[in-house]
C-alpha cells in the first residue's frame, strides 16, 4: 500500500553484533601494537565475526605475530588471502599436518577458496625453516599435478630448504631439473645465493667459493646478500680472518656493506668481547649512513650484557626507543636472560612485566627461559605464575618447559612436586625425555630416595628412552652415597653393558666415591685404566685425584699426578692451584698454602674468587675469623669482589664463633653489595646462629636476610622451622607456622616433619604422633623421613617396643624402610638388649644391600660386650671392616671394655696396636676401666700411669 512505512530491518543476532564490536577492537588494538590486548580480545569472541571483518582480522593477527590467535578461523569463501594467512599461522605454530590438510582441502575439485603459488611458497617456506626441507620436492610434485605453477619464490624457497638441512647435492640437483636441462649455470643470483648458503651452512666453505667462482663465469657479480651469507660462513665455520678478507674484498668489489654485513661483524667483535671495536663499527656503519636494525642494536646489548657493562647495556636498551628502533623480543629476551644468570632476577623480572605490557609477544623459548631461571633460584611460585601467564596467551608447553619445572622442584628438594609434574605431561600427552628423567633422578639422588631413583631408571628404560651418561652418573653419585661402593660400581657395569661410553664425568664420580670410601688407591688404578683406554683426562679430572690423594695425606703421590699433568701439556690453571691450596689449608698447612698462592701468581696466574674463598673457608673452620676478615680484606684490596659465597662463608664462620654483631654487619655490608641471598645462603647462615641455642637471634637473623631481599616461600620458612625444632624449640616453630599461614603459605610435609623433630627432641612424643595425625588431617603424605623421626623419637625415647605400629603405618602408605630406618630399628633394639630382634633386623638390613652405620655395628657390639659374648662382638667387628664401614675410637672403648672385663690381655693388647697406628686413643673412662681389670693389687696408679705415658693422654 503507497505510503505505508516499510518494516523494519532484522537486527543481526546479539553474538554476532558483539563479535562484529570485539573484532574492530581487536583490530584497533593490532594498529596500536597492543598486542597482548588484541589477543585478549579474540580469545574472548562469542561466534565468528562476519567475513567482511574477518578478511581483515585473519592477516593482521598473522602479520602481527599472533599466530595462535589467527589459526582458530577458517578460511573466508573466495579470499586467498586469509588462506595464505592461516596457513603462514599454522606454519608459524610448527603445526606442519594441519597447514598440509588445509593447503590440500583448498587445492581440490570445486574449493571454497582455491590454493594459489603463494600458499604453496608459504608451506615450503615453513618446511624449510623447521628443517623439513627434504620434503621439498614431493610438495613440488604435488604442484605440478595439481597445476599450481611454480615461480622464482617457489625455486629459491625449495633450494634454501633443501640447502639448510645440508642436502646441498639435492639442490644442486633440482635447481638443474628446474631449470629444464639448462643445468645450474642458468640459475638467477637468488638460486646461486642459497647454493652458497647450503655450503656454508654444512661449513664447506671451499664448495662456497667454488660456487661464487663459477656464477663470475657466467656473467653475475655477487651481491650484497652472496658476500653476507660468505662472511657468516666463514665465522660459523671458524675461520675469522677470511671473514674479515671478504668483508674488504666486499668494499673493493663497490659492493657497498648493507645493514646485516655491519650486524654480523659487530655481533663477532661482540662475542670475542671487543666491545670498543665493535662501537667503532657502529659509529663508522651510522657515518656512512646505513642506519642500524634492532639486530644490530640487540647484538651491542648482549655484547655489553657479556662484558658485564649492565648499566651500559641498559642505556643503550633505553637509547633504542628514541632512536626509533623499539627493542623486540630477542632484545629483551637477551637482557632478561643475562640478568638473570647473574642472580639479578628481580630486574629481569621488571623487564618481562614491561615487555607484556609493551605488547612484546612472548614465545614459549623465553617462558621457559624465565621459568628456568626462577626455577634456579628457588622461586617456584613465580615460576608456575609465568607457566600460568603462557598458557593464557595461547602457547602449549613442551617437554623442555615440563622439564624446566621438574628440575626446579627436585632442586627445592620437593619430589612431590616434581612428580606432579610429570602427571600433568602425562595428562597432557607431552611426552618426557631423558633431560626430564635426569632431573627427577637427580632430586630423588639427592633424598637419598635410591630404590625409587632405581624404579625410574626402571619406567625410563620400559618407555624406550635410553639413559645417556649423565643418567648413570647422577646414580653412580647417588649409589655410592647411599648404598655403598659395589652397588655403585655394578651400575657402572651395567653402563658399559649398555654401551654407554665412560666421559670426564663418569671418571669423576668414580673417583669420588672410590676416595670417600676409603679406597684411594682403587682410584688411582680406575685413574690410570682410563687414561690408558684413551679418554682423554682433563684438568677436573686430574684435581679430582690430587684432591683424594691430598685429603688421605699422600702429599707426595699428589705432586706426582700433578707432575703428570704438566707433562701432558696441561698446564695448571687456577682451578688446580685452588685444589692445592684448598687440601694445604684443610691439612691446616696454611704457610704452604701462602707459597702456593705466591706461586701462583709468579707464573702469571691470578687468584680468583675461589682462591680466596678456599682460604678464607679453612681459617673459618679452624675458628680463625680474624684472619678470615683479614683475608677479606687482602681480597678487596686486590680488586676481586667478594661473592655470595664469600660473604655467606664469613657470616657462617662468625656466627658459629659466637662473633654475632660482626656476622650482621656483614650481611648488610652483603645486601649493599647487591646480593640476594639464596635459600641455600639462608640454610647455612641459620644453622650456624642455632648454636647459640637462641631464638631471638635466629629470629633476627631471619629479619635480616629477609630484609636483604630473601624471598619468603615454603622452602625458607621450612628452613627456619627445621632450625628451631632442631634445638626443640617448637613454640616459636608454632609461632612461625602462623606467619607462614599469614602469608598465605600452606605447610607441605617437609614443614610437619620438622614439627614432628621438634617434638621429638623435646620428648613430646604423644605431640609428635598428633602432629602426625593432623598432617594426615590436611590431606598431606608423609614420607619415609617422616616415619624415620616418628621412629628416632621412639628410640631416643626407650620406647622401640612401639616400632610396630610405625613400620606397619609406613608400609600401608607404600613405603619401604631405608638404610636410615634399620640404623635407628638396630641401634634401638640392642639399647634394649633385645638381640634376636637387633640380629633379625640387622640380616634383613645387610641382605638388602643396606650399609649399617658405624654407630649402627657400635651399638650392637656393645650389646653384646655387656653380655660378655665378646666372641660375636669381635665377629661384628670383623664384619664392619668387610663391609668397608671404618672403625671409630668408639668402637674400639667397648672392646676394650668387653674383654678387659674378662680380663683377655692378648685381645687388648691388639686393640692398643691397632688404635695407635690408627691415632685413635683409649678414654679416660676406658683406660680406667682396663687400670682395674689389669692391676695387681696396689698397682692401680702404676697400670694407669703406663698407658697415660703409651698413649699421652
């Protein structure tokens, strides 16, 4: 009907209409570089926007580097463009298979928008640069029958693939099909460049040359980017001087230098440390007017960054905005990384704060880099925040960020933690490798945790991964720590069974345990052997021995190994000096020590950190702190700067002394210095105040450190608990346990068990079996060191009858007692002279492969003494030698006592040998003991003064 008003138009759907506003923001944000912001905004779209925006939103997120965020969009109908951008994203992603399907479904018989030359360019171009480049010619075969023409891109990008993964002759090879029969001399300078490159890359730089001879025969010149790819070449393979010989055959050529010749020379001078020429470089580079790339500015940070010129380093960082040249994500993440290997992660920490608000996109590498770093110095909260952080921008994990967390929890001493982890892979179908088995092996090694280390190595093997060396040494370390030196040395056995080759490494933790087992000389031979098989031994190696050989008192037999050294052209360096001087200073030959060190400077070597910090720790030991401080003084004067190490020395060495004022005075003179301490730092400078039995001043000594910046998490407050329940001190462990809840700090295991000590050591035992019951009562699992101080309280107590129930409460949680568990069962049960239970326990413990202690086979030996049974006395006796357990002076009192008490000379007359060679002495209650066994009547105080004047006692 005329006039009447036309209906009204239907609105578009409400998610559309919010997609439509959330897609032009997003593309706001993208023109603005927020990109953080953007990509916030497209993880958060109701619907697909509509195709007019959509042609838009695809390539700007995939130009922008949000590639993530582009893949989730199909192609638009009819638009190659937003096919080519979401093939270039998943290329992007390394999701190679999804790139090919969609390449495929769009190359097929009536497509919704049809592959062109350029998506297939894109894919090679992605196959090439994830080192795939030999797929080149079946995606060319591919072309070729579903008629995609090739072009030049097309020939280069499969040239350059091929050539990178160093299947040079292929190229050559297909560059000549290529061409159709014109053979390569009808190549373009393009095809010729990435001959000479694939050259280069596998470092014939002969081939390189031959290859620049023969394009000259043809009529082309090389250019700018032919003599690039040569002078990288020729420093990639080590050849510096023809580098710098064709950057001037360059110049005479009148191929003018371009922007990437510059970068490359400065980014060499950078890494030999020549910073000076590199800036001249620079500054020549800007006179000439080639203006600088943020490569070539990022390559004079991480020089500077090298040198140790952090606050250069950080106004030339500044410096870069007002030039124009904004610092990108290698930028920072090369200044982010080296401020954090210098323990400087609290600015690290700023710049990557500053990066995601800049919209620097981050990628998985410097997550995982900023996570390891965080891991390294205990921060594991902050580390899974970072984890938390990448997941949020749409980037997936992978092993190496798995392994990353592992590590960083096994460091902490947190198994639990770490094998939480190792779920989370597994739940997410990230598969470990052996980097990540190392790790737990390692932190499990270090728990003294062996069988369950074992079980691992077990699971590792099932899964088809092999332990490499690394692997076996960690075990080797770990064996001969806990379970003695055959068990270490057939792990050995089996490494070489499964053809894993010995290195410096292995040669290493053999000789270390070996000499910590008391069998010096056996090192020495395994020394030798290895030597004679051709491994070539290094200056570790040779320290490692001179430092066995040194701490036994074989002073002549070092010297020797270190003559070997010399004689092999192994010049000593300061790690050997330090070897010398460290085992003079712990013989207590500190002059010696100084002739060292004055040696060590006449051959032209300087004393470094570790030199001082080795005699500052033996006069630490020895008490002398003032000649500890003197050092410290020498050292300053030399102009070397004390480290953490230095500083946390000195505060333990004053504060076991009792000199506590100066010990805080240093640790502020440490704070000022810049150095944060570590828990570790923290570990040792609190146990060393707890002897003062005071808790005002571990308390405020606590204070202190955390005001030097100590990060206050679980491992710290851990510590601090551990330290006051050590000296039963467990109403300020309680009062610390509150501020740690206060702060939102839950307690784990770790933190219950030092409660558990705690009252232990108070014998409060009903305390500790609540204690016990509450941490069950929060969901923790306890572990076997819980049960071993449930156990060592019941023992100190008198009260091993109970153990029962413990040991039946531990195996229900599935774990199984350790060496540790048997020494407290034993050592318990022959206190209460319960024999056939001590025995019983002890066979048990023994056909385990478990090493009793020595103070293990003392308390069993006395049980037995006591009885006057000194024949199975001297029976375990012989078994502690066996088993390589040393005899102690203890041990030798109770056989003293045992068998002068049935008043058997001949027997005691052994024992007084054996103890003087040994230089042990008989105690004074002891030589009382054998004065009234022995003595005529009247002749007490003549039978005493003969071995007072024997032994000089």
């Amino acid at each position: 009907m005329a006039g009447a008003a036309s209906p009204p138009q239907a609105l578009p759907p409400a998610p559309t209409l919010q997609a439509s506003f959330l897609c032009s923001l997003a593309l706001a944000f993208l023109r603005a570089g927020r990109l953080s912001a953007a990509s916030h905004v497209v993880s958060s779209l109701p619907a697909p926007p509509p195709a007019r925006l959509l042609r838009r939103l695809i390539p700007a997120l995939a130009s922008s580097g949000l590639v993530a965020a582009a893949s989730r969009f199909r192609p638009v109908p009819g638009d190659p463009l937003t096919l080519n951008s979401i093939i270039l994203s998943y290329c992007s992603l390394h999701a190679l298979r999804p790139a090919l399907s969609l390449l495929r479904s769009s190359s097929g018989p009536q497509p919704q928008v049809a592959a062109d030359t350029v998506s297939y360019n894109i894919f090679l171009a992605g196959l090439s640069e994830q080192g795939h480049g030999r797929l080149a010619p079946p995606v060319l075969s591919e072309m070729c029958k579903r008629g995609v023409p090739w072009d030049g891109v097309t020939m280069s990008t499969a040239l350059v693939g091929l050539s990178r993964t160093g299947l040079v002759g292929e190229a050559a090879a297909l560059a000549e099909m290529l061409v159709r029969g014109r053979g390569i001399d009808g190549l373009g300078v393009v095809g010729w460049n990435a001959l000479i490159d694939g050259y280069c890359k596998v470092q014939d730089m002969a081939a390189a040359l031959a290859v620049v001879e023969r394009m000259t025969t043809q009529g082309l010149s090389l250019d700018v980017v032919g003599y690039n790819t040569l002078v990288a070449g020729f420093f990639y393979s080590g050849d510096a001087d023809a580098a710098w010989e064709v950057a001037e055959r360059m110049k005479a050529d009148g191929v003018e230098p371009s922007v990437v010749t510059h970068t490359t020379l400065i980014g060499e001078y950078c890494k030999m440390k020549r910073i000076e020429e590199a800036f001249t470089l620079y500054e020549g580079m800007v006179r000439s007017g080639v203006l600088p790339d943020v490569v070539t500015l990022s390559a004079l940070v991480d020089g500077l960054c090298r040198d140790g010129r952090f606050s250069e380093a950080y106004a030339l960082f500044r410096e870069m905005d007002k030039i124009g040249v904004a610092p990108n994500h290698v930028t920072y993440c090369t200044f982010i990384d080296s401020l954090a290997k210098v323990q400087r992660v609290n600015e690290s920490l700023g710049l990557l704060g500053e990066m995601v608000s800049r919209g620097v996109a981050m990628d998985l590498v410097m997550y995982t880099t900023v996570m390891d770093r965080l891991g390294k110095e205990g921060k594991i909260e902050e580390a899974k925040d970072v984890l938390r952080h990448a997941l949020s921008d749409n980037i997936t994990p992978n092993c190496v960020t798995y392994t990353v967390l592992v590590d960083a929890h096994c460091r902490a001493g947190n198994i639990d933690g770490a094998e939480q982890m190792l779920l989370q892979m597994e739940e997410k179908s990230v598969s470990p490798n052996v980097v990540t088995f190392s790790s737990i092996l390692n932190g499990l090694v270090k728990r003294g945790c062996i069988a369950k280390a074992a079980g691992y190595m077990r699971k590792m093997k099932d899964s088809g991964i092999a332990p490499n060396v690394v692997t076996y040494g960690t075990l080797i370390d770990g064996f001969f720590k806990c379970q003695g030196q055959e068990a270490a040395l057939d792990v050995y056995r089996d490494m070489l069974h499964e053809g894993v080759e010995a290195n410096n490494f292995i040669v290493d933790s053999l000789v270390n345990g070996l000499r910590k087992n008391g069998n010096i000389e056996e090192a020495e031979a395994l020394f030798k052997d290895m030597g004679e098989r051709g491994l070539l031994l290094d200056h570790v190696n040779y320290a490692t021995l001179m430092d066995g050989l040194f701490k036994t008192g074989n002073m002549p037999a070092a010297l020797k190994v270190g003559q070997e050294l010399m004689e092999r052209n192994l010049s000593p360096d300061a790690v050997v000096y330090n070897v010398f001087i460290n085992c003079l200073c712990r013989l207590g030959k500190f002059s010696e020590a100084k002739s060292f060190l004055k040696e060590m400077r006449n051959t032209g070597l300087e004393p470094d950190q570790a030199t001082y910090n080795t005699m500052i720790s033996a006069q630490c030991r020895e008490g002398n702190t003032s000649k500890a401080l003197k050092l410290l003084n020498e050292m300053k004067w030399s102009s070397i700067k004390p480290n953490l190490i230095t500083y946390t020395t000195l505060v333990v060495g004053l504060l076991e002394a009792g000199v506590v004022e100066k010990a805080k005075y240093l640790l502020n003179e440490m704070a000022s210095a810049g150095f944060t301490p570590t828990p570790l730092t923290y570990r040792r400078v609190l146990q060393a105040c707890s002897g003062s039995r005071s808790p005002y001043v571990i308390l405020e000594v606590h204070e202190l450190m955390m005001g030097a910046g100590l990060h206050a998490d679980i491992t710290v407050y851990n510590t601090l608990v551990h330290v006051l329940c050590c000296h039963g001190m467990t109403r300020k462990a309680t009062i610390v346990l509150d501020e740690m809840l206060g702060r939102g700090i839950a307690p784990d295991t770790i933190t219950f068990n030092a409660l558990i000590l705690g009252h232990c050591k108070s014998s409060h035992l009903d305390n500790a079996f609540a204690t016990y019951a509450q941490m069950l009562h929060q969901g923790l699992s306890p572990n076997i060191a819980t049960f071993n101080t449930l156990l060592g309280g019941l023992e100190s107590a008198g009260r091993i009858g109970e153990a029962d129930t413990v040991i039946c409460e531990m195996k229900k949680m599935g774990l199984e007692p350790n060496n540790l568990t048997y020494d407290i069962l034993v050592t318990g049960y022959a206190k209460k002279s319960n024999k056939v239970e001590a025995l019983r326990l002890y066979c048990e413990m023994v056909s385990k492969g478990f090493i009793p202690k020595a103070s293990t086979y003392n308390s069993l030996i006395s049980d037995f003494a006591k009885a006057g049974m000194m024949n199975q006395a001297k029976e375990l006796f012989s078994e502690m030698k066996r088993r390589g357990v040393l005899h102690t002076s203890s041990t030798y009192d109770i056989l003293l006592n045992g068998w002068s008490k049935l008043r058997n000379g001949t027997e005691v007359r052994i024992l007084l040998k054996d103890m003087k060679e040994l230089g042990f002495k008989p105690s004074k209650g002891t030589i009382s003991s054998m004065s009234r066994a022995f003595s005529k009547p009247g002749m007490t105080w003549e039978a005493r003064r003969l071995l007072k004047t024997l032994f000089k006692v």
